[in-house]
C-alpha cells in the first residue's frame, strides 16, 4: 500500500483491486479508480488546458480555470487538504464524498499517480458499453516522457485482465500524431471506425482508430464484487 498526505494525515493510495474498485500498477504508475470526487476532479483537470483541449473539445463550462488546474496538479506535492481550498466551503464537502462506482458495464475511470511523488499525472477511460472504447490524457508536466503509451497500455490491460474484454478500442484525430504514436507503441493495430466524429464541443473532426486484442482474459475480484453487489 502506498501512503499520500490527506485532509487528516496520510491517506493509503490503492495499489491492488478490492470492494468493487480496480488498482494497478506499471513500470512509473500506480493507476486506481477514484476512491472521491476529488480525485476524478484532479483527473479531469490534467485534461483542462488549451493544449489538450485542441483535440478534446469538451464543454468549455465543465473545465476547471488555468489556475485551480495548477493548484490541483502542483509539482510541490500539495496534501489533498490544501488542494480542497481552492474550493467553496459548500463544495468540498461534495468532494470528499465516495465516487460512485459503474455499474457492471459502465465506463471506468483509472486515475494514474507517481508513487514517489503522489503527483497526478494523468487519467483513463475505459467504457465496456461503447465497445470497449477507451479515453486517456497527461498533466502537462508529465507529457513528451513516453508516459501516454504506458497509460494506454495500461489501460488495454485494464480490460483485457480486470474486465474481460477480447478486445478494445481507441479512436483519435488523424493529425493527432502524438496520440497516434502512443497507441502504436502501446500494441494497438489500425481497426474500424466512423471516419467523423463530433467532439462535445460539436467540431466535427476527421478519426483515425485502433485496436487491441487479447487471447486470453480475466476478471478481476474487484469487478466480480461489482457484478455481484449490482445485479
């Protein structure tokens, strides 16, 4: 178990699968599925800046500003105490509360961190209800390190062992070079796709997808806890 700072001292990061959520690790990560809003919301502020935005598009009104992203992503490794007072006191209390876990085939989200820093560097998705289609970004900081294919290959992994699926996909601007590159680095092959795609903004953009497929499969104890308690 690794420890990092919370609002009443150290609070254990998971680094292994149990009670319905997902942990694991990789050669410079440890990803896990939210334990609190908190942690999705620092997830989804590694994403919030122009640069990845380009090629996301999401609604302008759901990002965080330039400088709660900073404050939340701050490389002198700040404790989740003072990361909650860049919000409204009535808006931490919502934060702290548990994140809610998918149902048997909703879309999963990894939070991956630094072990020796606690630092957040990016986030996946993965939705078994959209054909395995998986999602991922870095914080800025940790972007042009090789880290987008570990977390992409990561995140394959992810379906393949902890949510059986066969196969997953991933589909991406054509000039998205970056992208393309780390998906080709993570094993992933050229597949089918839609050759436009409405981004949430509404920019429609040409697509480029891939694949991932596994001979073998598994699941994990974490998801035959969630089947179970959600059935």
């Amino acid at each position: 178990m690794i420890w990092r700072r919370g609002p009443r001292g150290p609070q254990p990061v998971p680094d292994r699968c149990g009670d319905g959520r997902h942990a694991m690790r990789t050669a410079r990560m440890v990803l896990y599925t939210p334990r609190d809003f908190l942690d999705v919301e620092i997830g989804a502020a590694a994403g919030a800046d122009a640069d990845a935005q380009r090629w996301f598009g999401w609604i302008p009104a759901s990002l965080v500003t330039p400088e709660t992203a900073a404050h939340l992503l701050g490389t002198d490794d700040r404790n989740r105490a003072e990361r909650l007072r860049a919000f409204p006191k009535a808006v931490r209390r919502e934060l702290i509360q548990p994140a809610l876990l998918p149902g048997p085939a909703g879309e999963q989200r990894l939070l991956a961190v630094i072990p020796a820093t606690g630092l957040v560097a990016g986030m996946s998705s993965l939705n078994p209800d959209d054909g395995g289609a998986i999602g991922f970004w870095l914080a800025p900081a940790f972007r042009g390190q090789g880290l987008g294919a570990e977390l992409v290959a990561a995140t394959a992994r992810f379906g393949h062992q902890h949510l059986g699926l066969e196969s997953v996909r991933a589909g991406t601007e054509t000039s998205n070079h970056r992208c393309r590159g780390a998906l080709s680095a993570a094993g992933f092959v050229p597949g089918a796709g839609p050759a436009l795609h409405t981004l949430p903004d509404g920019r429609v953009v040409e697509s480029a997808w891939y694949r991932h497929d596994a001979a073998d499969t598994a699941r994990c104890a974490a998801r035959a806890q969630d089947a179970v308690t959600r059935v």
